[in-house]
C-alpha cells in the first residue's frame, strides 16, 4: 500500500525516480513510514515519508469529538476553571496539521 501511496503522490513509478530504496520502512510511527532512498537524478540520499491513508480523517474525527467533550467540560465550573479544553485542543490540532502537511 505504501508503494501505492508513493507513486500516486508522486504521478510515476518510484523506479523512475529513485534509483534505490530501501524494500522496508527504516523507521514507522502512527502517521507514516520513512523509507531511505536514492534520488536517480542527483544520486544524493533522501528520506521517502509515506503518510498512512486516511491518518487525517481518522485524527479530524477523534480531535472533532474530544472538541464535543471539552464544550460539555466548560459547563462544569471546577473544570471550566482551571482548563479551557476546547482553547487547548485547538491549539493541538492547529501545530499537528502542520505535522501531517507532507
């Protein structure tokens, strides 16, 4: 599925822009794989980030429901008082959609 991903992103054959690549991941976390490859038009060394599919729907939903949650939270004044949940998630999904911008 990776490969998928990268050539669809790409619009060609990864063999058509990389003269190598690692067959395996050299590093995987929740939102995507690194892959080290070689550009075949400079021969320089590149990491490949291959973003899981459907991370930003999956991450859109969980942020939209603990945003539900945080506006429930503000009607509990010990709660309201102290944590602006919604303030907070806000901020959170602003700096992580970045993160997921490649």
């Amino acid at each position: 599925l990776a490969w998928q991903i990268m050539e669809s992103e790409l619009g060609r054959a990864k063999e058509e822009v990389f003269s190598e690549i690692t067959p395996e991941p050299v590093a995987a976390a929740s939102l995507g794989q690194v892959y080290k490859a070689t550009l075949r038009s400079t021969g320089e060394e590149v990491a490949v980030k291959v973003q899981r599919p459907f991370v930003l729907e999956t991450v859109s939903l969980d942020l939209h429901l603990a945003r539900e949650l945080g506006y429930l939270l503000r009607n509990i004044p010990l709660v309201a008082d102290r944590l602006d949940l919604v303030d907070l998630l806000d901020e959170f999904a602003s700096r992580f959609y970045q993160e997921l911008d490649y």
